[in-house]
C-alpha cells in the first residue's frame, strides 16, 4: 500500500513507537515549562533588546554610526544581509527539494527548518532597509503611482529584482510553513485541556479536521508549493549575486557567482539547522525522531556544497590569473593576500578544510563533531561574505582613496543584535509550535520506522526460518529487549 | 455541502491501522453503504482511490493564477519603461525583456503560491475562528474514521453499518450527536 522502502536501510524513527506515542512525544514539548527556555528567552530578549535600540541609534544619529567610509560603502550590513539569507535557503531545500525528490530523512526536520527560514529572512531584511538611512521612505523601492513624475523604479536593476525575490521568498516560505502546520495545530487542539488554549489553537489551526477532502488537497498543494519553491529559492540567491556580478567591480564581476552563491547558501543554512536542531533534539528529547542517520545525510549534503564553494574559491582564482586582467589579477591578489588575509583565511579554513572531515564516516556521525564543525561554518560563511564584499571595495582603482574597514560598536551589535532576534523568535517557536511535523512523521511511520521494521521482519523470520541481517544491524536487538 | 440541515445524529466506525482502514473502506462501499465524512491523522495514501473521490483541481487554479502573475509583470513593466515614462539607462533600450524575466518570474510564483493557498483555504473550510464539528478528538492524533449520517434511518440499517465496521476490523464503533448549532 505504501511506498517500498528496503529493511536494511537505517530507520528514521527509533524506538518502540506508535501513533499515539508519536502525538504525545512530538506535542509533549509544547505542554510543559522548561526553566532552561525562560533563561535562554531572557538573554536572546535582551540581545534583541539591543538590536532593536542599536537601529534606532543608527536611525537617529544617522548612517554616519557604522564604520563605513567613501571607499568601503558596503561592509557589515550586507555581509549579515548575505549571511542570514543565506541560512534561510536550508530550509526552503529540505521542504521542497528534498519533497521532490522523495528523500524521507527531511520529515524530521522540515518543520524547524522552514521556521528557520522565515526567522533568517526577517532578520536579513532588516539590514538593506535600515541601510537606505531614511527609513521611513523605504516603500520607495515599490513601483506605485506616485507624484514624481511619475517617475518609476528602475526595472533594469538588480537591487530592484531583490526586493521582488525576497519579499516573494519569504510571503511563499511563509505559506508552505503554514499550510504544513494546520493540521498539526489542529492534532494540539484536540489534546488540549484548558478551554482558551483549545481556542487559540483552533484559531491557529484555521479549523483543519482532516477529511479525506482536505488531505487529498493538501497533498497537492504541498506538492505544487514544493514544485514552485524550487526554482524560487535557487532564483533568490541567484538575484542576490546579480547584485554584485553586474557591477564593474573587479572581485565582483564574475559569472560564477549565481552557483557559487547558491552553494554557499545550502551549505550555511544546512550547518545553521543542524547547530540549531542538535540543541532542540536534546532538550527536547527527540533523538528517536532527529537521528544520528538524520545528521549524517545533512553531513554529507554539507560535504558536497563546502566543496563545491571550495572549487568556486580556486576558479575565481584561477579565471583572475587566465584573463590577464590587471585589475582583476589586483583584486585577488589582495584578497588572498592583502591587508584583510586574515580574513580569506579564516574563509578558506572553515569553509573549504574543516567540511573535508565528513569524508569519513564516523566524523559525520559524531555529535560533538558535527555541532563543533556546524559552528565553523556558520563563521567561514560570513567571513566568505565578508571577503567578497570589503576587501574588493577596499583597494579600488585610486591608490589616494584605498581605506580599511573598522566596525563600530553599532556595527556590531546590530550583527549580535540580530542574532538575538532571531534566536528569540526560534525560541518562541520551539515552545509553542509543534517542532517536528507530526502529520508527515506519521505519514513515514510503516515505511521507515524502527518498529515497522522489526514488525516486518519477524514476519519474514515466520516464514523463512531467522532473518540474519536485521539482527546485524541492530534493528531486532531493541525489539528483543521489551 | 449546501444550506440543507445538517444531520446531527452519526454513527463512528474507528480503525488504529491505515492498511486495514483502506480495506475496510472497500469492503464497506462494495456493500453500498455511503461514507459520509472520512477523517485521518496524516495523508493516506491511496484513500482517495479507495474513497472514488475525483483528482482535485488546485493545480490548475495554481496554474490559472501564475499565468495571472506572468502576465500582469509582463504587462505592467512594459507600459512602465516603454509607453509611461520612458527613460534612457545607460544606452539600454527602452522595451528590456531580459530585464523584465526576474521580476515576472517571481511575481508568478506569488501569484500562483497566493491564489493557491486562499483557493485551499476557501474549498477545505479553513478561516481562522471557524469552530468545525470535531467527530472524534483522536482522529487528530491515531485513530482513522469514518462517519455514517444515520438521521432518519432504521434501526436495522443502522446494525448493518455497525457489524460492517466491526467485521472489517474496526477497533471501536460508536454513536455520535450533536445538538442543534453544534
């Protein structure tokens, strides 16, 4: 009845489990109090606080308060821009790429990650917008009839392509992680106890019941949301290089750059999901739903994506020197080894080495390992931006105007300060949204799970006489105990 | 399901496994009785064959309302740059479709995921506030259902509908009412 999948491969849920375990373990962490949560929301509320404070500092004293200068007009602000759009596309590949492509491992964890997504993007966001300095006049990047003229955007530009992809990434992010939702709000409802919180969740749960109807269509609209979040999260990376391939910045103008964004995307936003879920799996308890095979199949997406950005670092390199272009050749020979080395340093040694570990299996399954290397690129990630975006400003085409980029208090904590936003709203989420998509776990339950294994297994130990390699694997040993 | 009154009183056959579920949903239609409403913890696959329900049409409003998108950016930005107000960047001409082809796809996957989504929405019932009729709390969490509309039938065909559920593995049967507005 449902999909084949072979009894060697590893399981995707462990444990004793049934329906109705899953219901009380996947909802069980939104039920109870953890005094560990309040702390951590006390000091990512703070930090939010503080970003929160240091963009009105910047609104009112005006953009004079971060460290830029005439020759380096882009630095931190759109290094983090970069950086937190980056992290957001994990998780619009594990919903839809991995949908599409029928990879069971991305029930697990979709759910946090696409929250991860939306939290990622709002924070991106903040920074092109308070970077225009008059705030208040953002909406002027919107084409709408005005008295000017009126005068329109320029539709040739790629900052302009940038607010239609990301304002479209995130509304479409929005609806896939919500439509997914519904019926888990609804699976939280009929648990609840309390009249007000069997309210709030029916109205978070727009009133989903689950009839054959209302599945036949979710399932088709999660497939065609998936079908069309696909070309869109490639596109908005894409559009976010175009701002820079398009310039006649030497370092900047290169056709490599769509791919080679796009790569580094999957590959920070894969290492920030997996920094975030080793956390939420432990506190949480949810070991037996976010495996150890869950971790390793990220692993080794970040192995293909940190090399592929690797093989783009040497390109670049390689095209500078074969094109016999002086300026470019300039540009990076200063990025290797110029003033800000220490820099690409830090990119080439997190992004490029430190991932090569998880060509060896237990490296990709090791925890600490896995959590201690997620971490590395998180910080090679932003370094790459930085990379890319200040060392080629810094020395330009006249010697008298080259400069060096120091950041300001207000520089940096907006860049911590948007850390604590986005914590405090995974947070929030991970307290009172279910964490791991009940409807879709249960959904992989008799194909992959630990138990529906076991079951089949001793079916077929009934009929030919002892079943040899599940016990190897480990498979039957948990069942024999109980 | 129209403005007709709705029936209050149910009959709730339970099943705890989708195999035997799927089964009993063919035994049960093969005996010719109607299947009033069907409810399910998660997607099962294969329940609409099972059930005879038609494929559902979404994806062509998905389509419908993309094809929408595609053409309102197109249009749109060709009566900005070419007929409104045009202007001279930088030599380019006036009419830039490769220009134009990041905006228009976008906008049709907004179109598109938008019209889809409130389309769903709209078709399956779901307003934030409504307050459905819940048949069974546990068909949320592990149990399959199917309910019987038993208003105004005879006690005999209700026994038929309940020993149906209970030979086809049903793991409890039960009557469901609801008062009047419920």
């Amino acid at each position: 009845m449902h999909a084949y999948e072979s009894d060697f491969r590893e399981p995707l849920i462990n444990g004793n489990k049934n329906y109705t375990i899953i219901t009380d373990e996947l909802v069980g962490p939104t039920e109870k109090t953890y005094t560990g949560w309040w702390l951590l929301l006390i000091i990512f509320g703070c930090l939010a606080g503080l970003f929160v404070f240091c963009l009105s500092w910047t609104v009112f004293f005006g953009i004079g308060v971060w460290g830029l200068n005439k020759t380096i007009d882009w630095a931190w602000d759109i290094t983090n821009f970069v950086w937190w759009i980056g992290i957001g596309h994990a998780g619009t590949l594990i919903s839809a790429i991995l949908l599409l492509f029928r990879q069971r491992f991305r029930t697990g964890i979709n759910r946090a990650a696409e929250a991860m997504t939306i939290f990622a993007v709002i924070c991106a966001g903040m920074f092109p917008v308070f970077h225009m300095g008059r705030v208040w006049n953002a909406f002027f990047i919107f084409p709408y009839p005005n008295t000017r003229g009126p005068l329109w955007v320029n539709f040739n530009s790629p900052l302009l392509w940038d607010v239609f992809a990301i304002s479209t990434y995130f509304s479409v992010s929005l609806l896939f992680w919500y439509s997914g939702l519904m019926p888990d709000f609804a699976t939280i409802r009929d648990r609840a106890k309390g009249k007000y919180r069997k309210m709030i969740y029916n109205i978070l749960s727009f009133g989903w019941t689950g009839t054959a109807k209302q599945w036949q269509r979710f399932e088709s609209l999660s497939l065609i949301l998936a079908g069309l979040s696909t070309p869109l999260v490639l596109s908005v990376h894409t559009i976010v290089s175009f701002d820079f391939a398009t310039s006649v910045i030497p370092g900047w103008h290169t056709t490599i750059f769509p791919p080679y964004f796009v790569a580094g995307a999957i590959f920070s936003g894969f290492a920030m999901v997996e920094t975030l879920m080793l956390i939420v799996r432990k506190v949480f308890k949810l070991e037996d739903y976010i495996t150890v095979n869950h971790i390793e199949s990220m692993n080794k997406i970040i192995v293909l994506t940190g090399s592929i950005v690797g093989i783009a670092y040497i390109t670049e390199l390689f095209i500078a020197w074969y094109s016999g272009y002086m300026y470019e050749q300039f540009a990076f020979y200063n990025r290797a080894l110029g003033k800000y080395w220490w820099a690409y340093f830090m990119m080439m040694s997190c992004n490029v080495l430190s991932p090569q570990a998880y060509w060896f299996k237990p490296a990709r399954r090791n925890l600490w390992v896995t959590f201690g290397l997620s971490i590395f690129v998180n910080i090679g990630m932003w370094f790459e931006r930085f990379v890319i975006i200040v060392t080629s400003l810094a020395d330009d085409f006249l010697v008298s105007s080259w400069a060096y980029f120091q950041p300001t208090w207000v520089d940096i904590a907006i860049f911590i300060g948007s850390i604590g936003l986005f914590m405090t709203l995974f947070l929030l989420f991970c307290r009172f949204f279910p964490v791991i998509a009940i409807a879709e776990v249960k959904s992989i339950f008799r194909t992959s799970s630990a138990t529906a294994k076991a079951e089949r297994a001793k079916e077929l130990g009934q009929s030919s006489g002892g079943f040899v390699g599940l016990t190897t694997f480990g498979i039957l040993d948990k069942d024999a105990k109980q | 399901m129209g403005a007709v009154k709705q029936s209050n009183n149910f009959v709730l056959g339970l099943w705890d496994h989708e195999e035997v579920f799927l089964h009993a949903i063919e035994h049960i239609r093969h005996d010719g009785l109607e299947i009033y409403e069907t409810l399910t913890p998660f997607p099962v696959h294969g329940l609409e064959e099972a059930l005879g329900y038609r494929q559902t049409r979404l994806h062509t409003a998905g389509f419908l309302f993309g094809a929408t998108g595609t053409t309102l950016a197109l249009s749109f930005m060709t009566w900005v740059m070419a007929f409104n107000y045009p202007l001279n960047f930088g030599g380019k001409p006036y009419w830039p479709l490769p220009s134009f082809i990041p905006i228009t796809f976008e906008l049709t996957v907004l179109f598109s995921a938008w019209g889809m989504v409130l389309t769903y929405c709209v078709r399956n019932k779901l307003i934030p506030g409504y307050v459905p009729r819940i048949y069974e709390p546990r068909t949320t969490d592990d149990r399959f259902a199917l309910v019987f509309d038993i208003e105004g039938k005879s006690s005999e065909e209700i026994e038929k509908i309940k020993s149906l559920c209970n030979g086809n593995g049903a793991v409890e049967v039960k009557n469901r009412t609801f008062k009047d507005g419920e």
